[in-house]
C-alpha cells in the first residue's frame, strides 16, 4: 500500500497577483520567482526602522514628553517596513511600508497601521478631518493670542500692596469654580501688569533652555500660604518665570526645594482649572530664618 503525502501549504502564504500577473508583496510571505537566482521559493519576511519610524517617534517625544517613553514601544513595531527577502540567495525582493492609506477617490476608505485596519465611509472622514482642523485652529488662536499677551507684559508694572489673601479671595481657585468671569474681570481690573511683593516656599526650579527653535524660560514653581490645594501639596500656586539672560535668573537657580524666599514678580496670567498664575520675575532673596515671617502672603 502506498501513501501519498500532500505538503500543505503554510496558511500565512499569500498568492494574491496584480492586474500583470506579478506577485503582491504585502505583510505576509508570498510565492515569487526569484530575479536574481531564478528559483521559484516563498520568500521570508523580516521587520525593518524607516524613516518613517524614526519621524513618529520624535514627534510623539516632543508632543508627549515624559509619557511618550509609554508610548513609543508600542508604536515603534507598528512604523516598521516589512522587507522580503529570498530565502536560497538572501536577497532583498521588496519593501512594504506596514502603515497605508486608501485613495481619496475611493467610497470607502481604510487606514492601517500594522495588523490595524480604521475603515470609514469618505463622508465621514471629511467630516472628522473637518472638526480636527477646527479646533486645531481654534488652539493655534488660542496660544498666539496668550504668546503675544505674554510679551506685551513681560516688562515691570508698578508696584502694587495687595496681599496673597486678596489675591485668593478675588481671583483664587475657589473663586474660579464659583464665577470664572468675575476671576478674569478682577484679575484683569486688579492685577494683570502689577509689581507684587510676596514671599513663597520653593516646589521645584526649573532652568531655562535654548536650543534651535526651542525656547523655555526658566521658572520657579511656590508654593504659597494658605495654599489653593491644601490637600494636594503636589500643585504649585504660582510660576515665576525668568529668562536666562536676566540677573535674577543666577540667584533662582541656587535656591533648594523647599526653601522659603522673598520676590518681586509682574502678574502675567492668572491660573485656570487649577494651572498655577503666572508671573514675571524681577528679584528674589532667599530667607535664612525659617521662623521669620511666618506668612508667606507677603505684605
């Protein structure tokens, strides 16, 4: 008796073919007639960074900073281009980006990003793109109102004897939740360009960067007393920011975290959905005396 053993062909094989004939490179192996060594094979596949890697991943550093390092490893694979290669020569046949895009001509359009396949009808993708650019342009109006803001006040105003405490009672978080537009009007009527005199307790420095079109300043992040968040001592109550160039910027960075000083900040923006106020800074002294002044209101 004689048996007659059929080799099954590997289910991830594929042998789909263009209009000519010609074989379709895609994710999965395919049947090929090698060019350069004339043997019909299955190729195999193997994982490739592009450029295409590289560009998404520094977007999404720059976009997402700290959290992109949760990110990237699981984006990274799926940015990488599929290379097939034949398995008797080695040699490359074809490469495959694993991120493709229907037509726009097409009814129904597929966007896929590894073994991930989006598919939506076209009206619904011009629909969406749509609202993204809206409120991509509503943001883009947003922030280069607050930059231009930002510079026009970046210079002292006059000096002004309002407390910490009335700061709080006009234009604190408190008063926020309760009438954000009475906060605005006061911050704006009462300390929008004024000089105040205060002294704080340091949550942590940050230092001034420059590099290419990247421009941070630096800034002081205070606690104050009372504190807006007195059960979250994460929050900072006040930034004070100053540019690496000016005089105070070499004294902010000697102070500790934790230490208590006195400044002189201009009141730049006040603080909304619990984001710290925003203020320019002209001069700071550290405080020895831990037990002196005991108010950090200032006067």
């Amino acid at each position: 008796m004689t048996y007659i053993v059929e080799k099954k062909e590997d289910a991830r094989t594929v042998t789909e073919e263009d209009e000519n004939g010609e074989p379709v490179f895609d994710q999965n192996p395919v049947k090929v007639t090698c060019p350069f060594c004339g043997r019909d094979t299955i190729t195999f596949i193997e994982y490739e960074s592009s450029w295409v890697t590289y560009a998404v991943c520094i977007v999404l550093l720059f976009v997402l900073n700290w959290a992109a390092l949760c990110v990237v490893p699981v984006v990274y694979p799926l940015f990488k281009d599929v290379v097939h290669h034949c398995p008797r020569c080695l040699s490359v046949l074809a490469t495959r980006s694993r991120v493709a895009i229907s037509s726009f001509k097409q009814e129904v359009m597929s966007l896929r990003f590894g073994s991930c396949v989006v598919v939506l009808a076209r009206k619904y993708v011009i629909g969406l793109s749509a609202i993204l650019l809206v409120i991509a342009g509503f943001n883009m109006m947003r922030n280069s109102g607050a930059a231009s803001t930002d510079i026009e006040v970046w210079a002292r105003g006059p000096d002004v004897s309002s407390t910490w405490q009335d700061f709080l009672r006009d234009c604190g978080f408190k008063s926020y939740l309760g009438n954000p537009i009475h906060v605005s009007v006061a911050f704006n009527e009462k300390f929008k360009n004024q000089t105040v005199s205060w002294e704080g307790q340091v949550h942590h420095v940050e230092d001034s960067l420059s590099f290419l079109w990247l421009n941070q300043r630096g800034a002081i992040f205070t606690h104050m007393n009372p504190q807006q968040f007195p059960q979250k001592r994460d929050l900072a109550d006040l930034v004070l920011l100053f540019n690496d160039g000016d005089a105070v910027a070499k004294a902010a960075g000697k102070l500790a975290r934790g230490q208590r000083f006195a400044f002189e900040a201009t009141f730049v923006e006040v603080g909304k959905r619990g984001a710290p106020h925003v203020l320019a800074l002209w001069e700071v002294r550290p405080l020895q005396d831990a037990s002196s002044n005991s108010s950090l209101g200032g006067s």
